[in-house]
C-alpha cells in the first residue's frame, strides 16, 4: 500500500474516532450548559445557554461546524469561553515532555534488555520472563501508586506531587522522574519481549549463519544482518508504543497533579466538553499519525536493505 493511500486511511480513521466522540460525549447525562451555570441554574437560563453553545443543534452540525474549524487550525472555545488553541498550546508541551521522556527511557531500556536477553542464557535471563510479563500486564496507575507508596511516602526520596513552575512546566528535575517511570515501565515490558523475539527470529535467518561461518566479528554480524531484518518488527512496536504513552499520560498527570493535558481532559469530562474532548484526541491523534508515517519510512528503508 502506498504511503498516500495509508495517510488517508488513518486521517479517516481519526476523523471517524472523533465523530464517536462526539456521539459518546453527547449520550452522557447532563450538558455543558449545566456544568458551567451550576446547579441551581434555572431551565431557562440553562436553555439560553445551550442556544449560546450551539447545542440546541443537530449534533451532525455541530460536528461538521466543528471539523471545518480543526481543519483551518481552529478548534473553537471551551464551554467557559476559552479559546481552545490556546489551552493547548499551554498545556501540551508539558505533556510532550512527560510522553517524549518516558519514550526515550523505554527506546533504551528495551533494546539493551532485549538484545541482552536474546544474546545469553540462564538463570539471570530467565528472570525477565515473568518480569517483563508482569511490568507489561499491570495498569499505569497501579505502577503509579506502587512508585508513590515506595519512593515517596516509604523512603522521602523523591516528590508524589508535582509543583508547576513559572514556565508552566514542573518545579524540578525529580518531579519527572515517578511519571515518567509509571509511563515507562509497563512499555519497557512490552517492549523488551517484542526485541528480544525480534532478533531471535533475524538471527535464525541462513545469511546470519553464514555470516558467522565467514569469521565476521560478533558485532558485525549484529549490525549488519540481525539487526535491518529485525528493525521492521521492533520500529512498528516503539511506533504503537507513543499512543499508548499519550493515553497513560492523561492517567498519571491526575495521579501526580502533572501540568499537562491529563487535568485538562478530566474537567472537560465533568462540563461535557465536547469541542475540547476533541480537540485532545484529534492532537494526541495526530502525533500517533506522524510517528506512525516515521515509523513506515524507517521500515522502508530497512527492508529496502535487505534487498
């Protein structure tokens, strides 16, 4: 399939997930004109309100007004009045920051684990197998809790709660380190089988084996014929592996009060915000997209050479 043809498919794929979004958010009980007038707001006051929003609308409208504003770059206001543009671009650079660390240590952390795993054996190996299988299978938030009960409540070594600075990022350093290690982990789990399979699977090929016959060093061998049949499999996991950071960051910014987009998407939950649900999946979204299409290129190229 052509890249040309892939791109569309996932922008179709994106712009259906956020029409179920404004489909799910528009079943939920109550509205956005409720939440923002509170309580004791009057039916009529909530009706005028709702007319302000739009919401009166058919929701097919409303989600066609909407997508034509995303597509100039506008994607409205929030129920309270503010423009929505700008509460992302105060609040999703700390998120990237808090996604694109965690990224990284699992890039590292799997690929030294899983070559390590596939290049030895015994009893130090076969402890990853059970290791990897439970970091992978227990949720972000259990991790996250664990971390807080461990690191900060049991030893004091490192903050459970995150200070925001001046910059709208975190205070310091060490307010990084539990999020990003919650995020973490459950990747490098993952991650680290997904390598370690991976190379097995390229190591066993005919031409690593004669390679090996020919006297070619240990590392040569690595670099040169495990390594471009194994980076197709191992790219396309780290690839899936950004979606699945950019979910569990919104969970671990609420467990850690982190400044990002996680505080965000729970109060626009609780006002029935629909436009800034949106607006969070249809950015979140479009990283996974762009790293999805790097992912592809690199995967190109690696099996352009092995031809």
């Amino acid at each position: 399939m052509s890249f040309a043809r892939l791109l569309i498919r996932r922008v179709i794929l994106l712009i259906a997930l956020l029409a179920t979004v404004f489909v799910a958010v528009d079943l939920l009980p109550g509205s956005a004109a409720g939440a923002v007038l509170g309580r004791d707001a009057t039916p009529e006051r909530i009706a005028a309100k709702e007319h302000e929003l739009g919401l009166d609308r058919p929701l097919p409208v409303r989600f066609v007004e909407w997508l034509s504003g995303v597509a100039t770059g506008d994607f409205g206001r929030t129920a309270r009045g503010r423009s929505i543009n700008e509460l992302l671009a105060d609040k999703f650079p700390p998120t990237l920051l808090l996604g694109g660390i965690a990224f990284l240590v699992t890039v590292v952390a799997s690929l030294l684990l899983g070559g390590w795993w596939a290049a030895r054996r015994g009893a130090s190996t076969r402890l990853l197998q059970p290791t990897t299988t439970a970091a992978a299978a227990i949720p972000e938030f259990v991790i996250a809790t664990l971390l807080i009960l461990v690191f900060s409540l049991g030893t004091g070594w490192l903050p459970a709660v995150t200070i925001t600075g001046r910059s709208g990022f975190p205070a310091s350093p060490d307010m990084l380190v539990l999020p990003v290690l919650a995020l973490a982990i459950p990747q490098i789990g993952w991650n680290t089988r997904v390598v370690r399979a991976a190379l097995l699977d390229a190591a066993r090929a005919p031409h690593v084996e004669s390679a090996a016959l020919d006297g070619l060093s240990t590392t040569t061998v690595l670099t040169r014929h495990v390594l471009p049949f194994a980076l197709p499999t191992i790219v396309a996991s780290f690839a899936t592996t950004v979606g699945m950071l950019l979910g569990g960051a919104l969970v671990v910014e609420t467990i850690f009060n982190y400044p990002g987009l996680g505080a965000v998407l729970a109060s626009s939950v609780a006002d029935r915000d629909t436009s800034l649900i949106a607006a969070v999946v249809a950015l979140t979204g479009v990283v996974v997209m762009a790293m999805l299409a790097a992912a592809d290129g690199i995967r190109a190229w690696a099996l352009r050479g092995r031809i």
